[in-house]
C-alpha cells in the first residue's frame, strides 16, 4: 500500500467510525506493550488478578501472539448511554450494565465499519475485540492517544470523560499511528478519597478487592467486603463519579432525568425475589447479565441488609419457613 493510501484509510476509517457514534478513535502499531508484563506477573504473583482475565500474558499485551498478521491496533471508544440517577433505598447498577448490552452494540457497530471498509476496497481481513478477549484494551487506549489512565485506573477521553466502552479492530495492513496523550489529573485525588475499597493509589492495582469484582464474583463475600457493596447491585462507578472529567456528564444525566428511558435505579425486594423470566426480560439483555440471576439476588439481599431495610426479616421469616433462601445467599444467614 502506498504512503497517500494509507494516509487516506487513517482519515477515513475516523471518519466513518465517528459518524457510527463512536467518540474516540485512534491507531497504534501492533508492537507488544512494553513493561506491561511486569505489571500482570505482579497482579497474579500477589493474587491481585481476577478470574475473569486471560491467563496467558503474553497474549494479553502482543497482539501478533494471537494473529501474526496484525500490524495496526485501532482503539475505538462508544459512548454508555445517558441514564437516570437511582432514588432513595433503590440499588445501584452501574452505567456499563444497564441498557442493551454494550458487547452487542459495539458487536453491530464493528461490523457496519468493516462493512463500509471493505465496500470500500478493504482488502484484508480485520479482526476485533470488545472487552472479552485477551489484550488489555487500555493499554492500547493511551498508547493510540485517545485518552490517559486517571488515578482511577479508567481511560479518559480529554473534554469527554471516561464513562466509554472498548474495541479493539486489529488489522492485517500498516496504518500511520498517533501519538499517547497527556495526563491531565494533576494533583487531583477524589477517585483515592472516595474508592469504598481503598484502594486507588496503591500499585498494583487490588483488582479482586474493586467492589466492581466484588458485586460480580460469586465467591462467598466476607463482612467487611459486603458492606463495601453499600447498594451495588452490578459494577461500581464510584470513582468515575467523582472525577472532574465526568462532572458534564453528571449534571445533564441529573437535570434531565427524567426524559431518559433508561434507569440506574433498580427496586432491591423485586430484584431479590426475581424470577426467571423477569431476569431474563430485564436483565439478560443488559451487560449484568452475564454472571447470572443468583448473584444479583445475592446482592439485592445485601443491600436490604447494608440498609436495614425491615422488609428483610418478613422476607427471611418467609423464606426460612419453606426453606426457599436461594443457596447463593445461605452463607450470609449466620448474621441473623
Ligand atoms: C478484568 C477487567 C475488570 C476487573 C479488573 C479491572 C482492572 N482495573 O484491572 C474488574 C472486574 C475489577 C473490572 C472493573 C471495571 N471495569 Co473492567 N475490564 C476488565 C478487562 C476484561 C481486563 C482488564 C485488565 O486486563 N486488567 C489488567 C490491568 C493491568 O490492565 P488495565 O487496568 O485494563 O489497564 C492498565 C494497564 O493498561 C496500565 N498500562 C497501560 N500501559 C502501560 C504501560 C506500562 C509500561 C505499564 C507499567 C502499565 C501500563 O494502565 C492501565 C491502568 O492501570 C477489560 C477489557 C479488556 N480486555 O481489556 C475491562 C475494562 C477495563 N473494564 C471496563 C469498565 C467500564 C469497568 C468498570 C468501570 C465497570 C463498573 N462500572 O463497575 C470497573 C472499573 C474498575 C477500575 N477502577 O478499573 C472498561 C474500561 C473503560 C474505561 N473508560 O477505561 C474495559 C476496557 C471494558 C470495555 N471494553 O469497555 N474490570
Ligand atoms: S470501581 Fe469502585 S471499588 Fe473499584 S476502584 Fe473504582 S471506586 Fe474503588
Ligand atoms: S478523580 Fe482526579 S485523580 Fe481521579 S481520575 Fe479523575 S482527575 Fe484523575
């Protein structure tokens, strides 16, 4: 491909995945990222690292370990959706987890720009990744210059903010790269203060102690790690509420509550005594679906208890009677 050629795809594959909604787009080559398996050895050697992630490192920070093709590294950022502030004694689901499931819609939203690439004349053949699949997509993030890792450890998007969802298109042809940008949190320290886990700060980072892995992990939660959970029912966006990037954001999302169709706010008896059909109804559709209808039982019960809600003890009189506790929420029965 010549030079001009490939100037010419850099521009346009912006082009098009802005007008599909993206918000951030940037190109960094398909080079290893350097010093980053330092980081993963010390997460897993101190046990920091959560289930949930690949095991292999070098699979995570290499993308021509898992296609020897790959050459470019396109770092796509979508918009979450607006949504309306949960109300008093609701729980909380976080912004990634409520609406369509946003792997389906960047899934749609991938495919139309390989679509337009290869109506285009495309010729190669572009793989992708969203959120599940082995590199760690904000590491490439900084290194295509969409963004800066804040003190809380999210990729944030100068003048935009960091509530954003991740892809990865890898392509099999050399495209010119940009360049990382600058950090911007100078001597700011809300995310550390206001982290319930207390961990922001600290390297590396505690990922199995995040209330996020916390609200996702069906492990038995200790006292102090339930308390954490105050009323999370699925992910935690504590930090990123706090951050001065994200402060737009916050205060259009609570002038115009209520026009959103879209809600944080999640009634806690009705998500603990959730059946299945209402589960898969409201949430299979959404990213809080993926662990499961148990484990947001769990945490609908240890909300009620972190709150002490009185509905609880009808619900427990109730529930012990015919022994109908689901058997995610048994261990926490010792403390009544
Ligand atoms: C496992 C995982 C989790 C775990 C662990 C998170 C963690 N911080 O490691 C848990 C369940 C806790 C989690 C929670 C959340 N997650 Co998550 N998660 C992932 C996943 C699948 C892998 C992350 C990973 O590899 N971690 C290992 C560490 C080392 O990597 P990292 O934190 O992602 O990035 C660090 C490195 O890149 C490092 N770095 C970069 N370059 C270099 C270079 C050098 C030399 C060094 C030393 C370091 C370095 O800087 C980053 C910050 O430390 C990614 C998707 C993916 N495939 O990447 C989503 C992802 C990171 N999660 C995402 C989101 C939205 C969240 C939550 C906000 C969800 C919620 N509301 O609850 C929280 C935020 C928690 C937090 N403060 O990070 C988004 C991030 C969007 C953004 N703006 O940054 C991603 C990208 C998913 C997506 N496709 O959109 N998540
Ligand atoms: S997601 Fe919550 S627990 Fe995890 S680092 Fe951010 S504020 Fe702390
Ligand atoms: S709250 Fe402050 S320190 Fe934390 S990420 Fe935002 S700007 Fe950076």
């Amino acid at each position: 491909m010549e030079s001009d050629e490939k100037i010419g795809w850099h521009t346009n594959i912006k082009k098009w995945g802005y007008e599909l909604g993206f918000v951030a787009i940037g190109f960094t080559s398909a080079e290893s990222v350097k010093g980053l398996a330092q980081v993963l050895e010390a997460r897993r050697d101190l046990d920091l690292a959560t289930p949930f992630e690949e095991k292999e490192i070098e699979l995570r920070i290499d993308p021509q370990v898992g296609w020897q093709d790959c050459q470019t590294v396109v770092v796509l950022a979508y918009p979450l959706p607006d949504t309306a502030p949960p109300q008093e004694a609701e729980g909380i689901l976080a912004r990634s987890a409520v609406g369509e499931d946003y792997h389906c819609v960047l899934r749609q939203s991938i495919n139309q720009l390989i679509d337009t690439m290869v109506s285009n004349g495309w010729t190669g053949t572009p793989r992708w990744q969203v959120d599940i699949g082995p590199l760690v997509e904000r590491a490439f993030a900084i290194r295509a210059g969409i963004g800066w890792i804040g003190r809380n450890q999210q990729l944030i998007i100068p003048g935009y903010g960091s509530f954003v969802a991740l892809a990865l298109l890898l392509l099999d042809q050399e495209i010119p790269v940009d360049c990382p940008s600058l950090d911007q949190c100078g001597a700011c320290q809300r995310c550390v203060e206001a982290c319930p886990a207390h961990i922001l700060g600290k390297e590396p980072f505690a990922a199995k102690h995040c209330v996020s892995y916390l609200t996702q992990s069906k492990e038995i939660l200790t006292d102090e790690e339930y308390r954490r959970l105050g009323l999370r029912i699925f992910g935690c966006d504590t930090c990123q509420e706090v951050c001065p990037h994200n402060q737009q954001r916050m205060e259009n999302e609570l002038a115009a509550s209520a026009p959103f169709p879209l809600r944080r706010g999640v009634d806690l008896l009705e998500t603990l005594n959730l059946t299945k059909g209402e589960f898969q109804r409201r949430f299979q559709v959404t990213a809080a679906g993926w662990r499961g209808k148990a484990v947001l039982q769990r945490n609908a019960f240890l909300a009620l208890q972190n709150i002490r809600d009185p509905r609880l003890r009808l619900w427990l009189a109730d529930h012990k009677e015919d022994q109908s506790v689901p058997p995610i929420i048994v261990p926490y029965l010792r403390s009544f």
